[in-house]
C-alpha cells in the first residue's frame, strides 16, 4: 500500500473521471490508472465502475471510501506523533493542534493561560479530536463546523470563530466568476479527504455549484494555497485567521461561499 494510491483514489471518487483525476495529481492518465490498478490488487477488488459514466463506486469502492480519508489522515498523524513523542520535559502540558491554528491563535491563548512549558503537536483535526480522546493529549484547539457535534466523552469550549473565504491576489489575471452553476476561473482546492475541503464541497454541492476547470493546485495545506494564492496563481478558501494582514480581495462570489465556523477547546470530561 502506497500513501499515493489513497490520494489518487479520492480524486477519482471526486472527479468520477480519470482523465480530470489525472490532471489534478499532476500525472499521466495512464500512469494514474495503473496506480489505482494496483491499488485495486492490493485490496482484492475493483473499486469502480469502469462502464458508467461517469464513474460510479462498487460496493468495494464505497466500503474503502468510507475507511479512507480517516487512514490517509492518520498515517500522517502517526508520524507527527512518533516524531514529536521524545520531550526535553520531564511534566509539560501536551498540546494538539492544527498547523493553521499553531500559527495564528494558538500563541496568544498560550499567554493567556500562563503555560509555563508544553508540548506542541500539530495533527490533522481527525487526529487533534482522536488524541484528546485517547487521553495522548491533554487539550486541543480545533475548528468545528456547523452541525459537528463534540464526540462523546470530550467537552468543547468554544474560544473563537473564523471563516473559510474564496480570496485572490489583487493582480490576479484571470477572474474566478460564478456563471451558471459553475465556478470559472483558476480555482485551487483542498485534497479530497480534508476537513476544509469536505465543508467546501458540501457547500457547493448544496447549492448545485461544480468546478469547471481541472483545479490549478490541490493541496491539503491551507498555507501552502495561500502561499499560492499570494503568488498570483489563482484563488482559494482561505482561513480568515490566516489571511489576517495580507493584500488579498474576495472573490466576487455568493455570501454563502464564506464557510464559518468556531475554534474550539477540547479536553476529556472530568471523572465523575
């Protein structure tokens, strides 16, 4: 099993195509499609429908979607994990975060409880909410979304709110435009199994909307597409938090594209 045969396979569960599946992981289409053959050997079984159009999932494909983008996200908290397990403290307060929130609100919370010393790891927010839950973590600051409820044995303390927001480089040559349904123009998106790319195609798919083009670039790093964005490339959701300071405009675009959501402090409740 290959970490790649997992990204290739929700591209193709969200393009229902391989030759667009193939252009948003920068690849051949015949390269693509071995991969996911292979992918489909090493589980035993075909996982599309190779006679539909589009593409639709066998019973096999809709059984390994379901499991994943839990495993991609935790083979790469597993590694976080591992790397961050070593402390130069022999006590210290083990922190779970995401790498967006260790960059713009975390800081400030840390001054304002009075930390004297902790252990900082950034996960997935999957892998942030598993920790807490594990008892691997003693709190964790997460986004939640509207209609997320707080797993059961954990009690959440909201302590801020932000939004996802389609944003462009002011010099941005070709305008990203809303025109019948269809969202035109360089767009970059989040990788298929994220929790900020599944809020954004949830949104799109309840009012109808597609992404009309092949995505410019798909990345499963908010600071990398803002990295992107900043550059020119093209426009992507950004977390207002981190945009916060930068010379970016919105996109002319419904005020339903803006995705809000709370930041949340979690830690296990307390023992009876």
């Amino acid at each position: 099993m290959e970490l790649q045969w997992i990204d290739d396979f929700l591209a193709l569960c969200h393009t229902r195509n391989f030759t667009r599946a193939a252009e948003a992981r920068c690849t051949t289409q015949s390269a693509f499609s071995r991969r996911v053959q292979r992918l489909e050997e090493w589980l035993g079984a075909e996982l599309f429908n190779r006679e539909a159009r589009p593409l639709t999932l066998t019973p096999a494909g809709e059984e390994f979607f379901a499991r994943a983008p839990r495993l991609r996200e935790e083979i790469f908290d597993a590694r976080r994990a591992v790397l961050s397990s070593s402390s130069v403290y022999k006590k210290s307060l083990r922190v779970y975060t995401t790498n967006t929130l260790a960059a713009t609100l975390l800081p400030s919370w840390v001054m304002e409880s009075r930390l004297e010393n902790y252990s900082l790891i950034v996960a997935s927010i999957a892998g942030c909410i598993e920790a807490v839950r594990r008892r691997h973590a003693d709190v964790a600051l997460v986004p939640q979304f509207a209609g997320s409820e707080t797993p059961i044995g954990l009690r959440a303390e909201k302590i801020a709110a932000d939004q996802l927001v389609l944003l462009r480089a002011p010099g941005l040559a070709r305008a990203v435009r809303l025109e019948d349904k269809k969202l035109k123009g360089p767009v970059m998106v989040y990788t298929p199994g994220t929790s900020y790319g599944a809020q954004i195609a949830a949104m799109l798919d309840a009012h109808g909307i597609s992404i009309a083009d092949a995505p410019v670039c798909e990345s499963a790093s908010a600071e990398a597409l803002l990295a992107q964005v900043k550059a020119g490339l093209g426009a992507a959701w950004i977390p207002q938090l981190l945009a916060r300071g930068e010379a970016l405009a919105r996109c002319d675009a419904p005020a339903y594209f803006d995705i809000g959501y709370g930041i949340v402090l979690l830690k296990p409740e307390l023992s009876p």
